[in-house]
C-alpha cells in the first residue's frame, strides 16, 4: 500500500506518557493506503477517522500495525480528518 499524503497539526496534545495526534488527508487518485505516525507515536492504541467537508463520507476501513494505520476504502479525492491516541515515542 503507498504512503497517504497527510497533514499532522504541529502541536499534539500530551498527557502523561500519552499523546494525541490530529491531522487531516485527502484521498488523491487512491482509495487505499497507510499513514506512518511513527515519528510522534511509539505505537497506536486508538484511530478514528472521519469524512470532513461539505459531503458526507463514510468513514474507510482501517487497521493498525504499530505506528502505521492502514486505510481502505477511501473516496479518491475526499477529504478526511483524522485523531490517533498512542504512547509518545
């Protein structure tokens, strides 16, 4: 699967030895692929994703392994908002 283009907001929330990351993406000519958080998150415990914009989407199907979450299902070129919850790196 490709890596997905996606924009992490530059300041993630910390609590104890956890964090939050927000972020957004736009599915671009591809309607699977993964994102790697592995910079920020020593691993993933939770991942919601959701359709943002003026359509509806369902949110796509997705998977973790570690710090990359594996998305399915994307609606090439929708935009997507994204909050992942995991152990600080």
């Amino acid at each position: 699967m490709a890596l997905i283009a996606s924009t992490i907001d530059a300041r993630p929330t910390v609590f104890g030895n956890k964090a939050v990351v927000t972020g957004s993406l736009t599915s671009t000519g591809v309607t699977s692929g993964h994102i790697d958080l592995s910079g920020l998150l020593a691993n993933i415990d939770t991942f919601v994703i959701n359709g943002s914009g003026s359509t509806a989407r369902d949110a796509p199907g997705s998977g973790i392994d570690g710090t990359l979450v594996y998305l399915e299902s994307t609606v090439s070129g929708a935009a997507y908002q994204f909050t992942a919850i995991g152990n600080r790196s």
